[in-house]
C-alpha cells in the first residue's frame, strides 16, 4: 500500500502565472502553447504544465526544465525517466489539482459544483440507469453536487487508464449519494475487479469537488494546499 499525494493550486492571476511558468517548458511545450486561439486557454496550459513540473521536480529531485515526458496511446503523459511515478492533472475555473503517487495508474478530477440546467438529462445520457435514477430522487439542494461527485469518479477512473471520455461513462458504476462511501460498484467494457481499484473523494474548496482513482491499495491521500505557485 501506498501514498497518494494531492497538490491544490490556485490560478487566480493567470496572466503572471503563465509568465512565471513559461521559462520552465519544453519546446513542443512551447509549440502547443502558440496554437492555442485564446489567451486565457493559453495560460491555463502553461501556468498546467508549469506547475506539474515544479511539482514532480519536488519528489523526483530533478531540475523542472528537464523534466520529459512521455505520452500513451490516447495522450496520457508519463515521466520517461521515473516510470515509477504515477500522476494526473486536472484543473476547473481557479483551481488545479496534481495527483502523484507510486501506487499504480493514477486519474483525478475536479470540477465547480453548479447548478445544471439538464443535469437530469446529461445522467440519462451519461451515467448508469440505477444512477440516474437515484439522483433524480435527491431533494434538488442535494442535486448538483451529487452530480459532480458522480462525475469526479468516473472521471478519474477514465482518467487513470488513460481512456478519458473515448470510454462511456456508463461502463463504470460509483458510490455518490450524500453519505456513502466512495467505490466503484462494477467495471464493465471490458470487465475489471472493482476491488483492485482504490477510490477517494475530497473538496479541495467551498463549491468544488474532486476524486481520485488508483489502480492499487492505497495507505494515505495526503492534501498540500499551495505553495507552487510562487
């Protein structure tokens, strides 16, 4: 069993992130960068890309700047030098989260919880029928994060065996209801043990969720609250 260590960034002041970030990417990091159309995406990933160097510089000891990484089949990045270190990065409006571990595959996701015009109709697209049908029963207060608590865990469940939304979120079954345990019920298409899985959820802040996904037993999550984007 191991330790899953959670970082929670701030992206208040985008512009002056990315710029303090910027010198730290690679050239195809850079490349990608200029073909975003729109300054605030642009900031995002690098202020992202940024911060996750920084982040696996502090466990892995090496300089940030020289930091590779490799990509999967469906573009999930890797550390090709520490292949032992998992990780993940999610970010939603001001916040971003970078899952590392050494347990095994690692997703993570995190979204602002709001109101959702649809969300009944998304869950009847998107989710189980048994879910569907149990959110729909919730009091409408309890609504919109069950949603998102929901969607966290699939998420971060797609995101950890780096199939992303090209998998159905339906083909993976999640605890979400107000009070229950996060685990996965049923791993289907193709079939997987949902016991092997390790599932946790947190509220990184007020109006967010998150969860996080390994593909292994898991000893702690610890959260740091900060510090890398100075």
């Amino acid at each position: 069993m191991s330790l899953v260590e959670l970082w929670v960034c701030r992206l208040d002041h985008p512009a002056e992130l990315a710029a303090s970030n910027l010198p730290l990417l690679s050239t195809d990091e850079l490349d990608r960068a200029d073909r975003f159309a729109f300054d605030h995406l642009r900031n995002d990933y690098i202020s992202a890309r940024g911060l996750t160097r920084r982040i696996l510089a502090s466990r892995t000891g090496i300089d940030p700047r020289l930091i590779c990484f490799g990509y999967e089949a469906r573009g999930k990045p890797f550390l090709e030098s520490y292949p032992e270190w998992h990780f993940n990065v999610s970010h939603s409006k001001t916040l971003m989260v970078c899952a590392v571990t050494k347990a095994g595959p690692i997703g993570v996701d995190i979204e602002h919880v709001r109101d959702i015009a649809d969300a009944s109709g998304i869950a009847e697209s998107f989710f189980c029928a048994d879910e569907a049908r149990a959110l729909a029963l919730l009091p409408p207060p309890l609504r919109a994060r069950a949603f998102f608590e929901c969607w966290t865990r699939k998420e971060a469940f797609l995101k950890a065996t780096g199939e992303g939304l090209s998998r159905n979120l339906s083909s993976v079954a999640v605890t979400f209801l107000p009070g229950s345990v996060p685990r996965f019920q049923r791993i289907e298409d193709p079939e997987d043990d949902p016991a092997a899985w390790s599932l946790r959820s947190f509220i990184p802040e007020e109006n967010y969720t998150a969860a996080v996904a390994v593909r292994a037993p898991i000893s702690d999550v610890r959260v740091h609250l900060s510090g890398f984007q100075k």
